[in-house]
C-alpha cells in the first residue's frame, strides 16, 4: 500500500530517511503528487533548486484539484 509508505515519510525524522519512503510510494503508485510534493520541499531544503523544480512539475502533472495546482503553480513560479 503505497499511502502506508506516505504515513511513514512524513512521520520520518530526517529528510534522507523521508526521501526513502516518499520515493518507495512513488515506485508503486507514480500518481501520488503528495509524494512529489515531499520530495520538493526536501531537495528544496537541501539546496538542490533543479531537483525541486523537477518533483514540483511532477506533481503539477498528478494534480486534478484546481486548488493545487494553483499552489503547485505558485511555487513552480516563485522558484524561477
């Protein structure tokens, strides 16, 4: 079950451990823009502003509520 890997990144204490799981889920349900969206904040953390920008339009493209993709747009926006 792929949300039980959801509950357990965000339940993570440390990024690296959380990027584990959140990439675990993405391998069974590649549909969990939640799991892109981890991944962003996390290699947003880290510095790395490419790899973000990658998992925040992966997200965008798994998003159908129009409320997310407004905020997944504004962030995408507000990296550039």
């Amino acid at each position: 079950n792929p949300y039980q890997w959801l509950e357990q990144a965000y339940a993570a204490k440390d990024n690296k451990k959380a990027a584990l799981y959140f990439q675990k889920a993405l391998k069974k349900a590649p549909y969990l823009h939640q799991a892109y969206l981890g991944l962003y904040q996390i290699n947003l953390a880290e510095g790395k502003t490419l790899k973000a920008k990658q998992m925040l339009t992966k997200a965008l493209e798994w998003s159908y509520e129009v409320e997310e993709r407004k905020m997944y747009k504004y962030k995408l926006y507000s990296l550039r």
